[in-house]
C-alpha cells in the first residue's frame, strides 16, 4: 500500500526528496572534507615541518638558552631574515626570504629543486637555490649569479618547495636558500635586521616530545626563545583552517536545517491531504498501526533514498575543495574516501525525514473513520503532550547535530534558540496576521480580491505553514548572505592613491640623508621618516616581567612578556589613531617624567590603564614611564601603526634606525628606484605594497570564492525547499478551484484570485524573515565577529523580491490543470 501511495504521489515526494538530498550532500561534502584535512596533518605534521622539534629565537640566543641548544645537539641551524636581493643579468631587485642553512636539514620530506642535486651539493659548492617562480620572473637561469648584501653568489639550482615554507608567505617574500657560513659576508644582519635563528632536531623517540616540551618551554621563554614540536605545528595549522571550516559548518547546517524545513511542510500538507483516504482505510477494517506504517515506511523509505544520493553527491563535491583551498594549505591534500560518511548520510536521511515528518504522521494514529462523514476540515488532532514531545526530540537533534558540526555548545544552543524564537516569531505573526484580516475582511473589494483574503484564513488555509515555511527560508538565506558580506569585508584591502606604496626598512642613521637625496633626485616625496627604537618591558606596575613570567595567575598575555618592541616618538597623533582614555603628551622638555601612549589591546592584555608605571629595558638602559594615554588603533589601514608611541623629546638619543616611505606613480619607477637603492644601501629592505596588495587581493578572491559558493549553495537549497513547499500546496486548492470553475468562474478570476493569495504568503513571509535576518545579522556582527555590520541592499533588492515572485509563479504553476482542462477530468485525473 505505501509503494502503490507513493507511485500515484511521485511528483510531491520527489520534491520532498530533493530537500533532504541537498541538505545530506552539503553535510557530507564538507565533513569528508574536514576529517581528510585533519588526517593530512597528522600524518604530514613531521613533513611540514622537517623535523621532530624545533627551538627558534628571533634574536641571537643568549648564553643560557645556547646552552640548552647545544645540550640537546642539533643535527641542522639556520639563520632567516628578509632582505632586498639583485640579479646583476637583469638588473632586477626583489624582497626576499634568506635562509643560511647548515647541516642536513630537512630530515623530512625533501627540498624540490631542479636540478634534483642541487639540494644536497648547494652547501659544498657554496651557491644558492633560488625560488622558481623568481626565476621565472626576473628571466634568470641556473648558472646566473644573484647578489645578496655585499656578496655575489652562483645560482645553483631552482627552488619549487621546502618544508616549512608556505604558499601565502612565500608569495609575499619568495625564499632564497644559502648556506649559513657565508651569511656574516652579506653584512646584512646589522642594528635592527629582524632575524630569525632555528635550531632542527631529529630524535628517535618521539613519545616523549610533550614531556620535552612542558620542560623546557617555561626555561627558554625566560631567554625569549621557543620550542616547537611537529604536534603542535599541526595543531596550530589546523586553528590557522578553523574559521573556514566553522564558516563551510554553518553553511551545511543551515543547509541541512532548511531541508528539514522543506520535509515538515510538505509532509505536514501531503498528510493533510490523506486523511480522508486514511478514514476510508479505517471503515474498511485497517488498524491505526496500519494506516501509520503505510505513511512511515514512504518517509523512510524516502529518507534512505534521499540520504543516499545525498551522501553520494557530497562524495563528489568534497573532491571540489582541495582544489579551491590549495593556495591555503602547505601541503597536497590526499582524498580518501569510506564509507562511514555516506552510511552516516544514510541514517542522517532517515533520522532528519522520519522526526521532521513525525508530528504530521502522529495525525494518522488520531484520524477517526467517522472522519468519512464530518465536514470540519481541521480532523483529528494528537494529545498536547505528543506534540511537545515530538518539539522537544526535534530540538534535542537539532542542538546535538550543530555542536557536533560547531563544536561549542554556547554557539549550538544560541543557534537552535534563535532559530525557535523565529519559528515562533513566524507563527505567531501568521496566525496574527489570519486573525486581523477575519477580524478587518475587506467587505467592499471584488470577488477576486475578497475570494483571495478568504483563502488566508477560512478552513483548509496554508497560511501558517507556509508563511513559515517562506519566512524562515528567507530568514536563514538572508543570515547567511549578510554573514558572508561580513567576513568578506573583514578581507578587503586596497591602497589609497595618496598613501605611500613604498617602504624602505633598516635605514641606519648614516644613511638618512644619503637614501633621502636619492629619493627626492628622483622626483618623488620623502612622505615620512619614522624612527624606530627596540626596546623590552622590565617591569609592569612595579612587578618585574620574569616574575610575571612565573606566575600561573597572571593576568598578563604571554606575548607582552616576550615582545621586543619597536617603539617611535612624535608629536602628533596619525590618522589611525583616536585617544580614548588619557590626555595626549605631544612634547616633554628634559627632566619631565616620561608620559607614553599605549593602544588599547596592549592595555587590555597587559592589564594595563591610564597612570600605571612601566620600565622598559631600552638596549641595556631602563626607563621609568607612566602610561599618560590609551590609543585606539585601526590596524585595518596599511601604514605604519604602534603599540607604544612616547611623546618627542625623550628618545631622540637612543640607538635607532629609521623606516622611509615614498610614493610611487607606476611600476617603472619602483623598479628604478629599488635598484638605485639597493645597489647603494644594501642592507635597507624595500617593500612594494602595489606587490602585496596584488598577492593579497588574488588570495582573499579565492577565499571569498569559497565562501560565496557554500552561500549560495545553501540558498539554492532553501531556493528548492521554497518550490516543494508552495507545489507540494497546489493539492489544497484543486478541488476548490475546481468548483469555482464548475459555478461559472472564468480563468482569469481563479488566475488572479491565485495571483493575490500568493502574493499576500510572499510577501508576508519574506519581508518578515528579512527583518529577522536583520536582527540576527547585527548580532553576529557585534557579538561574534566584533565587526560593524552595515547591511548589504542586495536582500533587499534581489532577495525579497525574487522570493515573492518565485512564490507567485510557483502558485500560478500549480493551477495550470485547472485552467487547461475540465472541472471533471481534473478530479478524474487528481483521484
């Protein structure tokens, strides 16, 4: 009997389907994908980084920490920093990273160079690899020279990868591998270079890699140094991914919660449908637990189907992703596939199909035969405490499935109660909206008009359900276009035309002139010289820091505690920058105690406020201050932003080095002047921020691709649910259609009396989802994002309008049979 329902219903039920399958594919796509990049990592995390643990250091290690390294004995060192290098072939220049290695390092994975040798005889023949792409670039082959600092050096070979090197860093600062005996000749690691010393560790026990750790970590961070171990780089590499993935989870959840939408309305209106058959089956002899399982085993059966092709779709589109986040992972992604996703689509399918579909199925059990004979449209109706208890396992899945998807149960249950507060909120405002138009009918309009309000709420109405249905479909498409507009614009860069684009780093004070004329000979401005002072905190509110360091109750971020500073003086405050507590010091004469501005996220993690002492260790020399004022700082404008400013007057003395910023009108004159520069000065680095901005730019357009597809994936899912639906809807309004037809209704009457009932559903149910969306937007943003959130026109113009009108013509659509055909041969036919 289900087989033989389901046959006669196929159209109605394929459409329920297709809620279910688009909902199971998002989920399984996107979960086989997450576990695949977990499983990378793990079994990758010693390729990744080349070694069993590292110690690293971004200054030259002091005596104590050398002790440690040189206790534990390191089969490989290296030196990195980034630098300016030239190619005297073309005369070309280029900011880059330089790695001095020595010894065997990786003792994972491998360096891919070609020629193959290169990597292994590059330290014995004292020449470099260079990145293949810079080769490219700058047309310069091996055997070419390339110059580094003050020494010129063969090109050995073409560097493609090395572990340790990802693809974002190195498209900003391409790296140049040499080896560590010949750095010192460079002569570029002077006063201020930022440098990096690691230190490669290959052990054969690796088991007790945490216990090293947990010993160790706590002695060199006193010495500012670092030990890291494969685990935890994996570990790091998998948060680095964890925005992208919460973002690809809440996409297939919403997915996923819109089909369970799709199935609750269109078997709530499908089952509405049967209970006059399910009477008959009654007065014949059938029992409740038959004329239950009839409809059980269609929805079931369904579900399985639904989750099947669901999960086997989500096999295939989770192949997709490696190739879109390929730039974003150092690594190639390798796809397994089992079966355990798609037995879990599969039980997904039918436990989301069954519990959704369970509270109209309940109405079955409860159907009367003398239901044969009674007019009342509303039938039989199930005891309060089934339905509660159906509300309450749908609610206890719906929170269960989104933390196991989210992984936070504060987030899960904030999204399963903003969800109920809108289910309800669109209930309520339908049945409110149904009451004031009884209450208020327009007595005076045309049949049409009047046939078309009575429809909203006379019995039989599909008002509530889809109004519903309309609205939180508009509701969770609109949160989600809104949400992707806020993560994306938490990626937008770009440069201003007045800004500068060139910044010219480790300037020594002897070279401040000379780099000046140079520049102004050149026709371009010198648009700002700023002085640059490295110093460390000693002591934050009369507590010393290596104090701090040791208690486990400290109220202070670890980074403060270990930062070296780069600090600058000046009179003015920038652009960026707004005083939000304290008053501006702008100039101290000598022997005035010493007022600093602080930005307001080291005075939150330092604990920090207006008043508070602070000595910093200026290289060797301490310095009693007092926090006179607290910055808030835009850190989103590409210009030079600090965390410490001290007021003009006071460090103008101390060991410093400068940062020159120029503006450049095209790529022609860039080139010209790094060239000049470079050869002249080359231990100063030049940065192209016109370079940058293109890097960045190309990375964040394939991030924001990524998630404008899984968006509009879940909104092609709702687009779906919204079409089962309003069609799954037609079967209410057949036979009274019919009938008007049959008392002399012309089409053009039953067409617009159509036209206006579904347009009253739409536009009810999408304005009022829309405004929902709004609320619930603006909360992500303040709440979750800590983002201003200023809502995009296009919901508005696209959004509610397109739902409205596919709305419309899906109901027109439905009426098609009636129109074309006669009052019996559509009730012969719909039989």
């Amino acid at each position: 009997m289900a087989w033989r329902d389901a046959k006669a219903s196929k159209v109605r039920l394929l459409l329920f389907m297709a809620s279910i399958i688009l909902g199971i594919a998002a989920v399984v796509s996107i979960q086989l994908f997450s576990s695949n990049l977990q499983d990378n990592l793990k079994s990758q995390s010693k390729t990744l980084m080349g070694a069993d643990f590292i110690i690293d250091s971004k200054q030259e290690p002091t005596a104590r920490a050398q002790a440690i390294i040189d206790s534990l004995q390191p089969q490989a060192s290296e030196v990195n920093f980034v630098s300016m290098i030239a190619f005297p072939k073309s005369g070309g220049t280029k900011l880059v990273k330089v790695q001095g290695i020595a010894g065997d390092f990786p003792f994972y994975g491998e360096i891919d160079a070609e020629p193959a040798s290169a990597s292994a005889t590059y330290q014995s023949s004292g020449g470099v690899l260079v990145d293949a792409t810079l080769m490219i670039q700058f047309n310069v082959n091996t055997g070419d020279s390339i110059k580094i600092g003050e020494l010129t050096l063969p090109i050995v070979g073409a560097l493609k990868s090395m572990p340790g090197n990802s693809g974002i860093s190195s498209s900003v600062a391409p790296p140049v591998i040499m080896p560590r005996g010949l750095v010192d000749a460079t002569k570029l690691l002077q006063f201020g270079s930022r440098k990096e010393y690691q230190y490669y560790y290959k052990v054969s026990d690796t088991v007790n890699l945490k216990r090293l750790e947990d010993r160790l970590e706590p002695l060199l961070d006193l010495e500012n140094a670092d030990l890291d171990t494969h685990t935890g780089t994996s570990k790091r590499l998998g948060k680095r991914y964890e925005n992208v993935g919460n973002f690809l989870n809440l996409a297939a959840f919403i997915a996923l919660l819109l089909g369970c939408i799709g199935i609750a309305s269109s078997v709530h209106i499908y089952i509405k449908e049967k209970l006059k058959a399910i009477a008959v089956l009654k007065c014949m002899g059938a029992s409740r637990l038959q004329s239950f399982l009839i409809f059980l085993i269609q929805i079931g059966g369904i579900g399985v189907l639904g989750g099947a092709i669901g999960a086997l779709i989500g096999v295939g589109l989770q192949l997709v992703f490696p190739y879109l986040l390929q730039d974003f992972l150092p690594f190639t992604l390798e796809i397994s596939i089992s079966a355990v996703p798609i037995l879990i689509g599969i039980l997904l399918g039918l436990f989301m199909s069954v519990l959704f579909a369970l509270l109209p199925l309940l109405c079955t059990w409860f159907v009367s035969p003398l239901d044969v004979l009674r007019v009342s449209e509303d039938g039989a109706q199930e005891p309060l405490w089934v339905r509660l208890s159906v509300f309450t396992a749908i609610l206890v899945f719906l929170f269960l499935f989104s933390f196991w998807l989210i992984k936070n149960a504060l987030y899960a249950l904030s999204f399963v109660g903003a969800t109920v507060v809108t289910f309800a909120l669109l209930a309520g405002v339908a049945i409110g909206f149904t009451r004031l138009i009884k209450r208020y009918f327009p007595k005076h309009w045309s049949f049409t008009a009047r046939q078309s309000v009575l429809n909203l709420f006379q019995p039989n109405n599909q008002t509530v359900v889809l109004v519903v249905a309309i609205g939180l479909g508009t509701f969770l498409i609109s949160t989600l276009y809104f949400t992707k507009d806020i993560l994306l614009a938490k990626t937008e860069v770009g440069a201003q035309t007045e800004s500068a684009n060139i910044i010219i780093l480790d300037v020594q004070p002897a070279q401040r002139a000379a780099i000046s004329e140079r520049i102004t000979a050149k026709d371009l401005p010198v648009l700002s010289d700023i002085p640059l002072v490295t110093m460390r905190m000693q002591r934050i509110n009369g507590q010393l820091v290596n104090e701090i360091r040791q208690d486990s109750t400290r109220q202070v971020r670890g980074w403060v505690l270990n930062h070296e500073f780069r600090t600058t003086y000046r009179d003015t405050l920038i652009d960026s920058e707004t005083i939000i507590a304290g008053e501006w010091t702008p100039r101290l004469e000598a022997g005035e105690p010493v007022v600093i501005s602080i930005s307001d996220n080291l005075a939150d993690d330092a604990n920090l406020e207006v008043g508070d002492p602070v000595v910093f260790n200026v290289q060797g020399v301490l310095m009693e201050t007092t926090v006179g004022s607290i910055r808030q700082v835009d850190w989103t404008q590409v210009q030079l932003n600090f965390t410490v400013v001290f007021p003009a007057g006071v460090l103008e003395d101390a060991p410093q080095f400068n940062v020159l910023t120029t503006l450049v009108p095209d790529e022609n004159s860039s080139a010209a002047l790094q060239q000049d520069l470079v050869s002249r000065f080359p231990n100063v680095s030049i940065i192209d921020l016109r370079q940058i901005f293109t890097v960045v730019e190309d990375i964040l357009e394939k991030v924001s691709w990524v998630i404008s597809f899984m968006a509009f994936f879940s909104m092609f899912t709702g687009i779906i649910v919204l079409i089962g639906s309003i069609r799954t809807s037609k079967y209410q309004r057949i036979k009274e259609n019919v009938l008007l037809r049959t008392l002399g209704a012309k089409n053009i009457q039953i067409l617009k009396i159509t036209a206006l009932e579904y347009l009253f559903l739409g536009l009810l149910g999408s304005v009022v989802g829309l405004l929902l969306a709004l609320v619930s937007s603006l909360c992500l943003a303040v709440l979750v994002f800590k983002e201003p959130f200023v809502p995009s026109v296009i919901p508005f113009l696209v959004l509610l309008p397109g739902i409205t009108l596919l709305v419309l013509i899906i109901g027109l659509s439905n009426i098609r049979t009636v129109l074309k055909s006669s009052p019996l041969e559509v009730l012969r036919k719909e039989a």
